[in-house]
C-alpha cells in the first residue's frame, strides 16, 4: 500500500518548522481548538497541488514550503500511465513533491526535484491523496469517476479493457470509412470525367500513323488538278508526243541492234537502253496510275478535314500524339478500375464498422447490466453504514443517465447513443440525508460533519476500490458523540486496514483507536506563538485520551 510516508512544513501559517512522520493505518490528530490541526491539513492541500494565498505565509518570512514523501512501491505504473508524470517518476519506492509560495504571489512546484505546474501537481495530486473537509477538494465528490469508482467496485476492470478495445477498433473503422468516403464522393466527379474521356478516345477508333496519312491524303485532294495535268504532261513528253522519249529510245536500241555484230560495246549501250526503256515503261504505268487514283471529291475532303480537326482536338486534350492518346486512354481505364475497387472497400469497411458497432453496442449493454445489479448491491450498504453514523432516514441513490445522440457509437434497439470507451452509462452518486428532500448530488450536502460521514460511508463500501491510497478525513465527528461517534471510530479503523487514514477528532472514541496519535499544540517561539505536534505513546497518549474524555481539566 502507498501512503503518505512525512511532511514538512515550513513558515505556513502558525508553523515555523514542522517535520511529521507517519504510520500506515489509522493516524489520529488531536488538541484544542485554534493548536493548528486545521493548518496541517491545508498544507498538505497545498503540496498536493490545491490554490495557494501569499496570506498564509508565516508573518516575517520571505516563503513558505510544503513538502510530502509518498511511498509509492504499488503505485509507480499507475502514475506513470499519467503524461504529466511520465519522465518525474523513476523507480525508487518514494515520491516527493514540494510547494512554495512566495510573497509576490508567485508559486513553485517540484516532483522528484523537477520543476511542474501547478496544474501537472494537481494531477499527480489526486492518484495520491483525498481531502475530505469542507474546505478541501474532495474527489468522491466529482460525479467524473463515480462510473470509474462503480465499475472498481463490480469487479468489471477486464470487460472494461475490452470494451475499451472494441471501443479503439470502432474508431479506427469509423475513421477509415469516413476518409475512404470522402474520397469515394471526390472521386465520383472525376470517375465521370474519365469516363467520358475513354469513350470519346475509343469511339474516334484512332490508329498510330493515322494523322500523317490523312495529312498526305487531304494534300492529294487539294492538289487533285495539278496532280493530273503533271501526269499528263509527263505522260505526252515521255510516250505520246512526236519524238518522245520513249519512241526516240526504241529507235536508239534499233540502230545499235545493227552494230551489235560489229562493236561489243555497242551491245553493252544497247543492252542499258533497254533497260531504261524498261523503267520507262514501269514509270508509264505508275503515272497513269497516279492519274487514275486522283479525282477530286469535296465530298471526301471536308470528311478528312474534320478527321484531322477531330484528331488535333483529342490532341490538345490528351496528348501530342496518337500514341500519347491512347496510352492518356490506358491509364484513364487502370484509374477508373482502382475506383471501382474503391467502391468494393467502402462496402467491405461499412460491414466491418456495422459489425463492430453492434459488437460493441452488446458489450457496453452487459457492462451496464451489472453496473446496475452492482449499484443496488452498493446502495443497501451504503444507506445501512449511514444509519450507523446516525442518518437512519439516509437514502442514497447511483443514479444512471443516457442521452440519445443521432451520431453516437452505440446502437441501443434502433436508437443511437452518447458514450466512450467505457459505456453510455453517465453514473452519479446521489444523497438525501433530511427525510422530504429530493436525491441531490453529494456536494449538495449541508454540513461538513454530514458530508464527512456521508463519505465515510461511501469509503467503508469502498475501501477495496478506492483510487487513493491516503484518505484524510476533517470534521468528520462534528454534531457526533455516545454510540454514533464509537461507530465512526469503529469504520475508520476497519477502513484503516486497506487504506492509510488520517483524522483529525475531538472524541476519544475515535482517537483511541488510531495506530498513531500527534497531539497538535501551540507553544512559543521566542514571543511568538508556534504550532508544534508530538507523538504519543504510553501515558502520554492515555492522558490525552483522558482530556478528550473529560475536557481540559483531568480528574
């Protein structure tokens, strides 16, 4: 068990310098009204992180400085899960945290001799120590971790790490699917568009090389006439006019077929005008077909002029190429295919999220389930602790709350719901402690005394769950006495066996029943009053058990 190990105390208030040790179980501090139990109450407030006023330096000094030891053997993962305190705490088995307060209102705070705010003190404050007095924060109060302190005490810690799990998972699934639909809904308009593109680019049947042949075709078409009349031309000079090339040609190789006996190079001159006449021909036939294939149809023009627009305007579009083109076409189609695969994973994404949602809806309904069968269990024992503290007409209530919310994580019989990773239960602790008055929440109640036992109640049924391991209790026999108060001291020292518990009492039917026991005084410090604390033990401690018994003056 962790628990409040010393505290040292200097110029606060009435105290100069103050070292006390404690004990684990029940500590008892006693002594008159006005000694100063009161003050070493507020200064471990102080140090564990509550608001400092310059006013409660000790007159004359320049600070003041509150320091406490915890021993911290069973608590160190526990503080450690807290951000603020994860590189303060190391693996020694004690923890010191310091408070001072200077008298230009500025205030310092230290963990292990590392410098915090104060925010950072306070939370590593309250997984230390509770306060419970009117004048302290009191975390049984703060309706924040009454589902925390119901779960503890059903023993539902496993299925709340599952949930938690479950919890973490739909998350992710809801995350992922979210971003996966946006990029569905982004994607849509520009699927179209891809679309759109690979049918116009596949409809207009494009071919490589297509362009440079309409090209040709659409000069040829232009230049039809002048393409014919240089035909003809070539044709008349070459084979049709007197004293063509082809007829003086024939006429060469006639005149030499006469020599051919008489000259061996003749036959050679021969033989290559034959060869030319031969060519010549080929040309003939080539030229008349150039002419045969060549009429001029506008009707076939403007067709391969819209062709070639068609062509240039895909271009400007997709690529400078027909090969760019039908490769822009290519990828358009391997684009359109992830979409499409896109659609597969949001389907598969929204069944898992169902899935998952339904599975952690059913789990959140059996947590609440004993959740409720707990705080009725809970409930009778705390209403039959407050009829032994004397508020026999007690009711105490866990009150459950849930609120619809249209994008909430559980789905309870069609309905959606509000929660986190440990339920939609919003779980609260209520008490009437005056027959006639509604339920209210703890803080409502009136008395510190009232409040104190209330708690004390409260932390009877707990003890085995409670978060802290040093509770401290003030005022908790105010309007008490006889019966009552023997009962009071009776559950603090039952409570004592789990948890480290320090009480200040005025009644002896509570203090004799502490494992250690200050008496608080004041004695003198030159001419100035100081509050001092003394250990009992044997006769000191039956002596001031007498004078609580008897008063000041012991018969």
């Amino acid at each position: 068990m962790g628990m409040l190990e010393s505290i040292r105390i200097s110029n606060y208030a009435l105290i100069d310098n103050l070292t006390i040790e404690f004990s684990p179980g029940l500590n008892i501090f006693t002594g008159s009204t006005g000694a100063g139990k009161t003050i070493i109450i507020g200064a471990l407030g102080l140090a564990l992180g509550e608001r400092a006023s310059e006013d409660s330096i000790r007159t004359g000094a320049r600070n003041a400085t509150v320091e406490a030891v915890f021993s911290t053997s069973n608590k160190i993962d526990e503080l450690r899960r807290l951000e603020v305190a994860r590189d303060l705490i190391d693996d020694k088995e004690s923890l010191i945290i310091r408070r001072e307060i200077n008298r230009d209102g500025r205030s310092r705070a230290f963990v292990n001799n590392y410098r915090v705010t104060i925010q950072s003190l306070k939370n590593i404050g309250a997984n230390l120590a509770d306060i419970t007095s009117q004048r302290h924060h009191k975390s049984l109060l703060d309706p924040n971790i009454h589902r925390q302190i119901l779960d503890d005490y059903a023993g539902l810690q496993g299925e709340i790490r599952e949930l938690a799990d479950i919890f973490k998972k739909y998350n992710q699934l809801k995350s992922e699917l979210e971003d996966i639909k946006k990029k569905q809904a982004e994607s849509t308009a520009e699927k179209e568009l891809l679309e759109f593109q690979i049918k116009e680019i596949e409809s207009s049947s494009l071919a490589e090389g297509e362009d440079e042949q309409l090209e040709q075709e659409k000069l040829q078409l232009i230049n039809a006439e002048r393409i014919k009349t240089a035909c003809y031309i070539c044709q008349s000079s070459l084979f049709d006019d007197n004293g063509s090339v082809s007829s003086r040609l024939n006429s060469a190789a006639i005149e030499l077929g006469h020599i051919l006996k008489f000259s061996m190079l003749a036959e050679k001159i021969k033989n290559a005008i034959d060869e030319y006449i031969i060519n010549l021909e080929d040309i003939g036939t080539m030229l008349r077909e150039l002419s045969d294939n060549i009429e001029f149809d506008p009707v076939r023009l403007e067709v391969v002029e819209e062709r070639i627009t068609h062509i240039k305007r895909l271009k400007r579009k997709y690529g400078q190429t027909i090969g760019e083109i039908l490769q822009y076409c290519q990828r358009a189609k391997e684009k359109v295919a992830g979409y499409e695969d896109l659609d597969d994973l949001v389907k598969k994404l929204n069944d898992d999220y169902k899935s998952c949602r339904i599975e952690l809806s059913a789990m959140a309904e059996k947590i609440s389930r004993r959740r409720k069968k707990a705080a009725l269990e809970m409930e009778q024992k705390v209403i039959q602790h407050l009829s032994d503290l004397a508020m026999q007409n007690s009711d105490f209530k866990v009150y459950f709350d849930i609120k619809e919310d249209p994008d909430g994580p559980f789905m309870i019989n069609s309905k959606s719901y509000a929660g986190d990773d440990s339920g939609f239960d919003k779980v609260e602790f209520l008490i009437c402690a005056n027959p006639g008055e509604q339920l209210k929440p703890l803080a409502s109640t009136a008395s510190g005394g009232e409040l104190s036992r209330v708690l004390l109640a409260l932390c009877s049924v707990l003890s085995g769950v409670l978060p802290r391991d040093t509770l401290v209790f003030d005022e908790i026999d105010s309007g008490i006495s006889g019966k009552v108060a023997t009962q009071v001291g009776k559950k603090l020292q039952m409570l004592a066996k789990k948890r480290q518990v320090i009480c200040i009492t005025h009644l002896q039917q509570i203090a004799s029943r502490g494992i250690a026991h200050f008496k608080v005084y004041k004695g003198k410090s030159g001419k100035r009053s100081v509050t001092r604390v003394k250990r009992l033990s044997g006769d000191q401690r039956v002596t001031e058990i007498a004078r609580l018994l008897a008063g000041e003056r012991i018969s």
